[in-house]
C-alpha cells in the first residue's frame, strides 16, 4: 500500500511539473476547459477527493485544493470539479478563476449552494455567493497564492491595487464555505 501511494504521488508529481511547463492555451480557450483541459481536470478532480493533496498548502494565506461536488443543473446527476478554497479572516471561499460561465458556478446557484467537498472524505456543505463588493479582497488573497495558474484568469498583477480588484470582481464569483468544513480545524 505504501508503495502505491510513493508511486501516486511520484505520478501526480510528474504530471505537475509538465503541467507547469505547458502553456495555459492547451488548458483553455475562450474561458472553456480544452480536451486536454478537461482530462487534467479530471486527475486533479480524483487526486483531490481522494485526500492525495496537502489539506492545505503551506505558506499565507492558506489554500487547499478540493473535489467539489454538486448536483448538475440540466442532467440531476452528481457533477465534480477540482476547486481551490483561500482562508481570510479564518473562513474558507471558493473562487471562480474562469468567471461567470463556469459549470460549477452555475450548478452551485441552481442547487441553492448545496454542495459536496471531497478531500479523503465527503462532507456536506453550504455555499454562500459572496455579493460583489464584498470580493475584491477575497480575489486578491487568492491571486496572491494562485498566480502561476491564474494570473492570465483574472488579468490583474497580484500586486495590483485593491481598486483593481474591484474591477474585476464583477466577473468572477466567490462562494463562502459556510459549513461545516470552515468550522474544521486542520
């Protein structure tokens, strides 16, 4: 069992680092995942649910990377994505790097935010949209932390001034965790 773990890990290691290497335009196009977008997708959907990532990342403020699950709005069958939360102020939101027309978004609002987070366990959870005015930091706590991969997302420079954030907060929604694994201690 060990073993396979070592080579889990030894695996997604590997694809991280070619990941890294390749450019963003074979994971997106048009705000939209590419085959190979969405075949990536998929082992980070897996590796996250299954716990194989750190509960959180190290360095402030704290990230994590999750399976969220959440029932599809036209099929009512259970979709899952690989989603990453930001921590500020001791709660945990999830930030749609891609905008608006993101599967997940939509599938959150029209199940009224009734949602699974997978990460080694399954875990029912609320998520709250966090109004508009309310984003602008919550964005930039997360570019802070997510730039390498979502810098080209969102157009700003991590560095920006909070008024660029409020720019673009339109745009891309926030999901405040509301329960129960904000109230998680890890």
């Amino acid at each position: 069992m060990r073993k396979a773990i070592v080579i889990a890990f030894s695996l997604v290691g590997l694809i991280a680092a070619a990941l890294f290497l390749t450019p963003n335009s074979c994971f997106y196009q048009n705000r939209r995942p590419t085959r190979l977008g969405k075949a990536v997708n998929r082992l980070w959907v897996w590796t996250a649910s299954l716990g194989l990532t750190p509960a959180s990342w190290p360095g402030k403020p704290r990230i994590g990377t999750v399976g969220l699950e959440v029932m599809g709005r036209r099929s009512s069958q259970p979709r899952s994505s690989v989603v990453t939360w930001v921590e500020l102020d001791s709660e945990r939101y999830l930030v749609s790097m891609l905008g608006e027309r993101t599967d997940w978004v939509r599938n959150v609002r029209a199940a009224q935010g009734h949602a699974v987070i997978r990460h080694g366990s399954r875990e029912e959870a609320l998520l709250e949209e966090v109004p508009v005015h309310q984003r602008a930091p919550l964005l930039r706590a997360y570019l802070k932390r997510t730039a390498m991969a979502t810098r080209h997302h969102l157009g700003v420079d991590p560095a920006a001034p909070l008024a660029e954030f409020e720019r673009i907060a339109p745009a891309h929604p926030v999901f405040h965790i509301v329960s129960p694994i904000s109230q998680r201690e890890e």
